[in-house]
C-alpha cells in the first residue's frame, strides 16, 4: 500500500470546497506509519542531530519516532498556554487571522542542529512561525519534514525561501 492510499481524505471538512488529509488512518496502519517514520528520517541517517521540534499535537506523534530513530531530543512546540516552564513565543499567520506558539525557553541551544516535523505542509504560516521560534534561540534549523504537501497553497515555497530545505512524503492537488 502506498502513503497516499493510507490516509483518508475527508471531504468539505472543515469547511465546503476543503478536502481533508487525515493521517489518522496512516497512524493506526503499522506497516505505513513505520514507512512514513523511515522515509522522513532516511536523509538524516548517520548525520548527527541534536533535536526534533514537532508542532502540536499530530507533529508530536511524528517528530517524537522520528527523535527516536535520530536519536535526538525532541522538543515540543505548543499553542501559547500549554507549557509549564518559562517559555519563548512568537506570532504567526493562520489563514484568516493571527496566533501564538510557543516553547521552553531552555527547550535549544545556540547551534543546535534541528529539523521540524509536521505532518502537513498547506500555507506555511505555522511552520514559518516554529522555524522563527527556534532560530529566535539560536539553533539551525537544517530541514522541514511533513508527511503530506499542498503545493497549491504555497507553504514550502515560503519555507524554502527562508533558507530551510523541505521535505515531503507526499503531495495533493487542490486544498
């Protein structure tokens, strides 16, 4: 089975005209999670990495196998709110409006090799929002990795322009 034929796509959810990518159905299939897992952490294999940033909640699932395989810390990056420590936060652009991220401030060090998991690439608003956070204390930011990328809305572009490489398992026309 394929990447593709693992996740469900829901449509006009969460709004008519919007199709779906739910991965859910990728992560309960054991031989396409560990696929997944494989195919995201294979360029960094034999590379040292000190962490693995995933954005809440489906990039802690992701990020937090990858870490394992790199044998990496991991470091969550959470809604404005939800940690417990002294923490750092930066704004960053929904698609109709403005949120915040954040996370601990000890959570990197300067030159900290990381990569970013997620497991969908779509605007790029968050993504660009957890790059900033994490190059705010000082680590390089060496790849972004998503599961899945919506190249019609643009978010790799965007992050490729900001000097970070992106890599992505699978790509879907439309929204």
């Amino acid at each position: 089975m394929s990447l593709a034929a693992a996740i469900r796509t829901i449509p006009d959810y969460p709004k008519k005209g919007i199709l779906f990518r739910d991965i859910t159905t990728l992560l309960g299939d054991a031989k396409a999670f560990r696929r997944a897992v494989d195919e995201l952490v294979q360029p960094w294999s034999g590379s040292k990495m000190d962490k693995v940033a995933g954005m809440e909640a489906r990039g802690f699932i992701l990020g937090g196998a990858v870490a394992h395989q790199l044998s990496a810390g991991f470091v969550p990056i959470r809604k404005k709110g939800k940690l417990p420590y002294k923490t750092v936060a930066v704004a960053y652009e929904l698609e109709y409006g403005v949120d915040e991220m954040e996370m601990h401030e000890d959570a990197v060090t300067k030159g900290e090799r990381v990569i970013l998991v997620d497991d969908l690439i779509a605007t790029g608003g968050t993504a660009q929002g957890a790059i900033r956070l994490l190059q705010k204390q000082g680590a390089e930011v060496v790849a972004a990795c998503f599961v899945i990328d919506l190249p019609d809305l643009g978010g790799a572009r965007k992050i490729e322009a900001m000097g970070v490489p992106v890599r992505s398992l699978i790509a879907f026309d439309g929204h």
